[in-house]
C-alpha cells in the first residue's frame, strides 16, 4: 500500500508539472505573438488575453470531456469485439479482421455526415451528439489496435485452455495483467486523436450552433468558414489543444516506460533468480 501510495504521488507530481509547464508555455506563446502579430501593447494583450480565457476554457472542456466519454464508452465495445474475433472465432480471425480494418479506414467527414444526418436530428444536446459521432469514428480503430494486441496473448489463452481454463478466467488472470499497460496507452492515444477531430465534427456543430471545440473554434476564428478571422482566439486556442495533445502524450510516454521498468524487474525478481539457482543446482547433481 506505500509503495501504490509513493508511485501514486510520483505520478501525479510528473503530471502536475508537465500541466504547469505546458500552460506557461501556452500563455508565454499567446503573449508573444499577439504582441508581434496584433502588434498590441502589453496593457492590451493582457486585456485581450483575459477577455478570451472563458471561451478557451469553455471550449477546452467541451472538447476533453466529449472526447473522454466517446473513449471511454467506445473501449468496453471494442474489447468486446477484439474477443470475439481473436478468441472465440479463431479460424475466422483473418477475414474478420480485414473487415474491421477496412472500416477502421472510412474517411472521418464520413461520420461526420452521418452524425449530421442521422444523429443531429434526433439528439437536442450537442455535447451527446458530438460524442455518438466520436464513438463511431474510433470503434473500429480501436478495435482494430486491441485485435493486435489480442493476438499475441493468444497462444497463451489457447495453452490455458488446453489445461481446462475457462475463457473468463485466462482473460481476467492472464490477458488483462499483462495488456492493462497496453490497453491504457491505446485508450490515451484514442483521446488525442479524438480531440484532434475538425471538419466532421464541424459538420455535426453546424446543426446546432453556438457550441464548438477547440479544433472546430480554431477553424471559424482562422475564417475558414467565412466568418471573421480572430488571430488572438486563433492562437489561444491552438496553444491550449498543443497543451491537452502534449499532456496526452506525456502520460503514453509514462506508461510505455513504465512498463519497460516492470519488464525489466520481472525479468530480475529474487524469486525467479532463486528458482534458477535451484534449477542449476538440480542439474550439477543429476550429472554428479
């Protein structure tokens, strides 16, 4: 329990720090630009900065929590179908994974038409239908990368099996030990992408106005679509999704190491070393 209680504060030092940084850093590149772009004067970029602070923040929230909900309530179905195709359709494993694969590579602006169609009429709020259009655009996807990481346990779960383990019970104890790191760095990577969604959910905010993301704020204040241009929205916004991106990627890039150091003591644990010493010594004295 210290030990879970040390890492735990370890981590959300890491974590705290590296959110510090990045928002200075964001705010130190707003400041800057707008002061060489706008040509403002400090008095007036402070002004200008503080007037666009709810609306960034405002947007920061609607585009991580859409993005969340849509991964977290995409994950449990991809998992669900990984198993069946790797697991419980093992025969059938290649064609099944061609067809996840290839739907995996529809077009986003896809989705985005059909939540437009489809989805946008039937749901009045836009936070719910921003998010049915995210889990519809990562399922497969995330289907496609547990499938991958489903296949190499799959000689182990069929040994498992061949010893009288029921399915449920190599999953809980074999798979998920093993994948938890995995899963946790395909879930994260999800939520960057899904984050990082423009036209499409562009195309579903246009049926209902007023709401954006920080992608799809980005593309109205630049004037893409027709609207007049903000440089300083532009910018506050862009610095607070390379935030959120960079976060993202700094909590993969802790679990990945993470799990090199747990390979690394697994491979050098006292009892595994011990077990060896017996062995070796089992064997000097069969040949003695």
């Amino acid at each position: 329990m210290k030990r879970a209680g040390e890492k735990l504060m370890r981590v959300g030092a890491f974590l705290g720090g590296t959110l510090v940084f990045l928002l200075l850093l964001c705010v130190g590149i707003v400041g800057v630009a707008l002061l060489l772009v706008e040509r403002a004067s400090a008095a007036g970029m402070l002004r200008s900065v503080w007037s666009l602070a709810p609306t960034g923040l405002r947007l920061t929230a609607f585009t991580l929590s859409t993005a969340a909900a849509a991964v977290a309530l995409s994950f449990p179905l991809a998992w669900a179908l990984s198993t069946a195709i790797v697991f419980l359709r093992p025969r059938r494993l290649q064609r099944a994974r061609s067809a996840v694969s290839g739907a995996s590579a529809i077009p986003a602006v896809v989705f985005g038409y059909l939540g437009l169609t489809y989805f946008a009429p039937a749901i009045d709020s836009a936070w719910w239908g921003v998010t049915v259009t995210l889990i519809l655009m990562s399922l497969m996807r995330h289907t496609l990368e547990l499938t991958r990481i489903h296949e190499r346990f799959y000689p182990a779960v069929e040994a498992a099996q061949s010893l009288g383990a029921y399915i449920y019970e190599t999953m809980l104890h074999t798979v998920f030990p093993l994948a938890r790191r995995e899963y946790l760095t395909v879930a994260l990577r999800m939520l960057a992408r899904c984050m990082g969604e423009g036209v499409a959910i562009l195309l579903v905010l246009s049926a209902y106005g007023g709401e954006d993301t920080l992608v799809t704020g980005i593309l109205r204040a630049a004037g893409v679509t027709g609207e007049e241009s903000n440089v300083g929205l532009v910018l506050l916004l862009a610095g607070l999704l390379t935030a959120l991106v960079l976060l993202v990627n700094a909590v993969i890039s802790l679990s990945l190491s993470g799990e090199r150091r747990s390979g690394g003591m697994d491979e050098g644990e006292p009892g595994q070393r011990e077990s060896e010493r017996e062995e070796r010594h089992g064997e000097e004295k069969t040949a003695q």
